[in-house]
C-alpha cells in the first residue's frame, strides 16, 4: 500500500510538472472544476436495482456492483478497470443492474475524475424476495361440485384435499385458541391434510362433485351451494416429512336455490326412552339429506323468526349426512316433544326444508320391592337375623319422597293386624275399594338416606339386624301418585341360627397355610402366601385373610363357606369385600375367578362357586387342602377356573387389580 501511495505521487509531481511546462509555453488558462459524483437508488426488485447517477465535471463515469462482501474495491481506479464506463450526460442518468438474485445484499460503486480531480460513492442495497409461485389455484365452481388446479413439479409428492369452510374455521378457532402464542398455520394445515388429504406426484385438477365417493373420508361427497369450501395442498417428503410452504384457498359455491322434494318417514320405535325413524327416498330424486332430531322448544327458540336460508345453513353444518335411505336412532325423555327436520339436497343442487313432529310417550309407573335373608358375615350381618329390603321405583314424575311409607313386620303379625282392621277383607279388596286404609298398617315414613337414594338413584335399600331366625317376614311399600295408590310387598324367611358344638371337620381348617406355586410373570418362577383361615360363623363359614402378595389380603380378607355335609370348604367368586380409593377414584374391592383366553389370564365377574377343596393327608407329615376348580358354562362357552385374585371394580366393569401378578398352579400345605 505504501509503494503504490509514493508511485502516485509521483505520478501527480510528473504531471504537475508537464502542466507548469505547458503553462509556461502557452500562457495563462482556466482551472477546471473539481468532479462531484451523487448516485440515488430509484428502484430495487427481486431480480434487479435501479439507481440514478449525476456527475459533474466530468466526460464519464464508471460503476461497478458486487454481492461479494469480501472483495476490497479499491479507489476509483479499481472501480474504473473493473467497472462498467459510461458517458456523463447533462441530466442524471438511470443505471439498472440486471440478473440479480433474490433477497440478497449488494454493493454498488461509481466513480468519475477529470485532469484535476477524482471522487467515488458507494451504496448498499438488498434485492427483494422472490415472488413465491403458488402452486394452487381455483378451478370453476357450481351448485354441485368445485374444482382446483395443482401446478406443482412433475413427479414430486403431496397432498391434497378440500374442507368445508365452516368445518376450516372450527377447527382454525380451536387451534388458535388452544395453542395461544404457539399457533403455527403451517402445521395447522398439514395436520389437516394428514387427516383428510389425498396423495398424488403429478400436476393434475382436481374436481369434487355430489354423489362422488370420497374414500378417504369414507363418505360421499356432498357440497351444497351457497358454502364455502378450502382447497389445501402442500408437498410432503417420504423420508423427512412435510416440505415448503403449505397452501390454501377458499372458494364459494352458487347459492342454492329452492325445489320439492320428500323422505318418506316410517317409525320403528317412538318410547320413553328412544325414537327410531326410517328415512326413506329415491337416489335418483335427491342426492343427499342433512338431518336431526332436536327438542322442539329448543328449536323453536333457536330458528324463531329465521328463514328456511338460516335453517337449511345450520343443518349442513351441524346435522347429520345420509346419501340414501338410512334409519337412526335417538336417546330422548318422556313426555317431550321433539322436531325431526330434514334438508334434502336434489341433482341440480337445490333444496327443500321437512320437518316432522314427536311426542314421547309417559310411561307407566313401575314399583319393584325383594326381600331376602341378608348374610354379609364379614360386616356382621347374618341371614338368620337380618332381612334386606330392595326397592326400585320407576317413572313417578316430581314423586314425593315424604308420602312413601314402608312397613317391615313379621308375617303373622302382618296378617293379625289386616285381620283385625279390615275385619275380614283381603288386601286387595281393600286397595281395590278403599286403598288409604292401608295406612294403618303401612305408615313407617323413610328414612333419611333412603329418600335420597330415591332421589339420585330412583330406589333404595334396607337392611335390619336382629330379628328372628326361621321366621317369616314381609316388607310392604306404600304411597298415592296422581290420585292413584301404589303398594307392593315381598316375603322372605330367614335361616336358622347355627346351633351345636363345632364340627371337628370345620375346625380342622382353622389356622395358617402355606401357599405356594408359580408366578404368571414367566409361569415358572415360584411364589408364596401366607394364608390364615379364621372362624367365622361356626360350622358355616370362615374368613379368609393373605391371598395377596400386597395389603389387599390383609385390609379384605374374602368369605369361605363350610359344607356340614360334605366336609368341604366352597369359595364364591364375585364377592364384594369393600370399597378402596386409588387416585381420588372409589373402586369396588372383589375377589374374582381368573379364566384362561388365548393363553392370558383375565379376571371374571362370575358370581357362583369357583372353587371347593378338602383336607387330606399329604405325606411326609404334612396335610393339604386338596382345590378343585369349578367348571361352567357361561354366556355359551365352557370355562375352568384357573386361579383367583383380588379386583378392582367401577360402575360394573373390571378395572385392574392390586397384584401385578397371580399364582397359579397352587398347593395349600402345613406341618401337621
């Protein structure tokens, strides 16, 4: 740099001295003005930059531009040498630099000098982006169909589909409002496309019409005029995923205009609780129906002062699609009344609007009151003692609960009071020809938590303890309903109390076992229990606590029955052991059968004996329990019970189990 500084001075000092040596043979002349370069950016595209360039006192200029950021552009010489020259003209020229590339940053030079003077300026500027080319476009519409063009690269993948427009913004608002801040449009449109786009390679338009099977979707296509529908694309890389930008574009349909039309309806069930239609038209008529059953004050309230426009709107968008005869179903209350409207969409496109209306039936009253003996042993209830009352009732609208009476008595005592109040009359005599009489033998109000359970679960239960064994009890129910009595009553006779000394079989079982067998996580490992067998009722049954390999075998202990007769211990599947709370969720605690499927174990809710087993000599000083599985049918498959285990239980259905894993293939052994 040094050098090239001192050779340029000298060049100035030479031609200083050729313009003194000049001077002095020509004489005095006038000094030439200094030059003055100004460039101004008139004009920057995604390919191009304009600019204007003014230079005074000056024959040309020269410009060069560069987009290479580490390229030294030095001095008006190097812009000159490496430039492009141009001839200065009185008003400012325009300069367009051509064949650029998009988005991107460039350098731009100009230079110009004269005998006395040189000067360059210089401005960067950035090319803008490139117009994206979209490659979908809409096709032509109708009341019909819709149509969309994908110009995309021969042979590269994506996917296409259309939306309703309703059905887009749904699910648009949704998303926005779930995702907040973290809302992408990108992956909004590609997760619908991989729901409901089709795959295709090639450029191709795409034309979706009435009555065209949209297999993808497993259903018929069925526009309707008037809506608008979003075409979506986007290509899609086999090996990485979704690729580029995705696209969409909305498109509206003609308006549909209005035509006749009819369904045939043909009901199937229309009860208290549920109305079946056949909705019945030709194919060739209509192409398609939009439907529902709605509650009529519902209805009405919603399209109160609406035109048939709004209606037939709102049930392409919400109702139900049929594209040729169908029959649904519908879950309803009594004694309401319902709408079933109907908009039917011909081949043209056009619609018409039906409606039919429902009233559900009331239905009759129903009372249902059991009684049975009551042994729940492990609570302390036992079926020589104590009586449990059920009783259902059904369909007493705004019943209430303070006019129910219901009466537990001994039979005889029941039959000694009819007799002495209704001197001789039956009681249906009386129910039939004077019913309040009943009152003076039925006139126990219920009790708290049974007129709740009415309330919530339409029914309650009573259980009474110490009564008489082998003695005949009735529970009656009583109350008046819309100016009728209703009364039921059920009779039950209890057991007999145990009575004797203990049996020395019964006491034989008494005590600690030793469990042990193999383990259903690799159906070869070993696995233990401690069991203790207690007294329960004597001669009658024992309770049962360690079946478990966790607490479940301590906290519920299971019920054993004892067979006088036969010497034998009979074990009930099924049985109801209490209840257990697992995160903040109430189960029901069972011991259950387990039966064998495909080779699995699972647990059952078979409710009968699933297992008796008898002491005997085991050799080698011990004694066992000698099991024997039970064998049953059931639901019309035979099944053997393979081992038992403890259930969780919710609403009647099996949810799980406190051990991950059973034992099986068992033996129940102790020293003598």
């Amino acid at each position: 740099m040094k050098s090239s500084l001192i050779k340029h001075a000298v060049m100035v000092c030479m031609t200083l001295i050729a313009l003194v040596s000049c001077n002095k043979e020509k004489g005095p002349e006038t000094t030439k003005d200094k030059v003055e370069v100004n460039m101004e950016i008139t004009e920057i595209g995604n390919d191009h930059i304009s600019f204007s360039v003014s230079a005074k006192h000056s024959d040309s200029f020269a410009w060069y531009c560069t987009s290479n950021p580490e390229e030294e552009v030095n001095g008006v010489e190097y812009i000159f040498q490496h430039g492009n020259l141009e001839k200065v003209t009185e008003e400012p020229q325009t300069i367009t630099v051509e064949a650029l590339t998009a988005n991107t940053k460039y350098w731009i030079y100009v230079a110009a000098r004269n005998e006395v003077s040189e000067m360059e300026s210089s401005i960067s500027v950035s090319t803008a982006e490139a117009e994206a080319k979209l490659v979908l476009s809409p096709g032509d519409v109708s009341k019909t169909s819709l149509s969309y063009h994908v110009n995309s690269e021969p042979g590269r993948t994506y996917r296409h589909a259309y939306i309703e427009g309703w059905y887009f913004n749904h699910l648009l608002a949704s998303s926005m409002e779930d995702e907040g801040s973290e809302f992408d449009m990108n992956v909004f449109l590609w997760n619908l496309l991989a729901s409901y786009g089709s795959e295709a390679s090639e450029p191709s338009d795409y034309t979706w019409a009435n009555d065209q099977e949209n297999t993808l979707r497993n259903q018929e296509v069925t526009l309707y005029g008037g809506q608008s529908y979003y075409a979506l694309f986007s290509y899609v890389d086999g090996e990485t995923g979704w690729t580029g930008t995705p696209e969409y574009i909305e498109m509206t349909l003609p308006e549909a205009g209005s035509t006749t039309g009819e369904v045939n309806f043909t009901d199937e069930t229309v009860s208290p609780e549920r109305i079946s239609v056949r909705m019945e038209f030709s194919d060739y008529a209509i192409s398609y129906i939009c439907y529902d059953l709605y509650k009529k004050d519902q209805y009405d309230a919603k399209f109160e002062g609406s035109d048939e426009k709004r209606i037939k709107d709102f049930l392409y968008e919400y109702g139900l699609h049929a594209g040729n005869t169908y029959t649904d179903s519908w879950k309803v209350e009594p004694g309401r009344e319902y709408v079933l409207a109907i908009m039917g969409v011909d081949p043209n496109g056009d619609s018409f609007l039906q409606t039919k209306m429902y009233t559900t039936p009331v239905p009759e009253p129903e009372l249902e009151v059991s009684l049975c003996a009551y042994d729940r042993e492990l609570e302390g209830y036992h079926g020589y003692n104590t009586a449990r009352a059920d009783v259902t009732i059904r369909n007493f609208m705004e019943l209430d609960p303070s006019t129910i009476f219901a009466t537990l008595m001994s039979k005889t005592q029941w039959d000694a009071t009819c007799m002495a109040i209704f001197e001789g009359m039956s009681v249906n005599d009386v129910l039939a020809s004077s019913p309040e009489l009943m009152t003076y033998v039925v006139n126990t109000p219920l009790q708290e938590n049974e007129v709740s359970d009415i309330q919530g679960k339409g029914g309650f239960s009573r259980i009474t303890s110490d009564l008489d064994p082998e003695t005949e009890y009735i529970f009656a129910v009583l109350f008046p309903y819309n100016g009728k009595w209703y009364f039921k009553s059920a009779t039950a006779t209890l057991e007999a109390e145990p009575t004797g000394e203990i049996d020395d079989a019964y006491k034989a079982f008494l005590g600690e076992w030793t469990v042990t067998g193999k383990t259903t996580k690799d159906w070869k490992s070993s696995l233990t229990y401690t069991i203790k067998i207690e007294q329960l009722t004597p001669n009658k049954s024992f309770k049962v606590s360690g079946w478990s390999e966790s607490n479940a075998g301590i906290d519920f202990p299971f019920v054993a029955k004892y067979d006088a007769a036969t010497k034998k211990i009979i074990i009930d599947g099924y049985q109801y052991l209490g209840k257990t709370s697992i995160g903040g969720v109430e189960y029901e605690v069972r011991l259950m059968a387990c039966l064998s499927y495909s080779g699995s174990l699972y647990t059952s809710d078979y409710d009968d004996v699933i297992y008796k087993g008898s002491i005997v000599d085991a050799g080698a000083g011990k004694e066992k329990i000698s099991m024997f599985p039970e064998f049953f049918q059931k639901d019309g498959k035979y099944f053997e019970v393979q081992t038992m285990s403890y259930g969780f239980v919710k609403d009647g259905k099996i949810a799980g189990s406190p051990d991950e894993y059973d034992i099986v293939e068992f033996q129940i052994t102790r020293e003598k």
